[in-house]
C-alpha cells in the first residue's frame, strides 16, 4: 500500500527570516544541514517554504501509519549529487518506508508532494 501527502505554502511565510535572530523557530522546523542549504542563498525563503512543504506532505502521508506527534525537524529534507530532493527520516521507527519526494517553488507558492510505502 501506498499512503500520499501534499502541501502548499505562501513563500512570503518565510520571508524576512534571520538565521540568527529566528533561531528557536528555524530549529523547530529545521535542521542544521536544511539551514545552511537554505541560507546560502540571497533570498532564502522560496527554498525555506518547499522544506516546510514537504515535511507537511511527509506528515500527512504518515498520518494513517504512524499515530505518534512528528518533529518538523525530524524529518530532514536533502539534495542528491544530480540535483534532486530527497527525505532523511530521523526517526527510528520509520526508517522502514521508502519516500519519494518532489517540491517546486515559484514567485508566491511553494509545493511538495510526498509518497510513502513500505520497504
């Protein structure tokens, strides 16, 4: 069985956020490798956003799992050498589903989509 989630987030949300003086709610949500990814950037908040999406869509796809409260930051969202996005569960009890994952941000939106099945 498969199990899917999807999000979708204003980018303006995240605007604005400073590294430093945002620190508490940035470490909540995410996690060291995700703020340094995002904050290499000039205009960090398109890639904050598609982050934020695809923990969302990641939590909704394992809401029919997995009945325990899901950390934002323990779901960690990377990149592969050739560019493409992938999810890093920090959570030992999940490490046994498979995600695949595809996000995308444009000028005001940001959007993520998530599968889950079983290994």
């Amino acid at each position: 069985m498969i199990y899917i989630g999807v999000d979708i987030e204003d980018i303006s949300r995240f605007e604005g956020k400073d590294e430093q003086k945002d620190s508490r709610f940035l470490n909540r949500i995410y996690t060291k490798n995700e703020l340094d990814y995002c904050f290499s950037f000039k205009f960090p908040s398109p890639h904050l956003a598609a982050r934020f999406c695809a923990k969302e869509a990641a939590i909704k796809a394992l809401s029919n799992l997995y009945d325990k409260i899901i950390p934002l930051n323990k779901i960690e969202i990377l990149k592969n050498p050739n560019g493409s996005v992938y999810i890093n569960i920090l959570i030992d009890e999940l490490k046994n589903y498979n995600f695949s994952l595809s996000i995308s941000h444009e000028k005001q939106k940001a959007i993520a989509f998530v599968v889950v099945s079983k290994i």
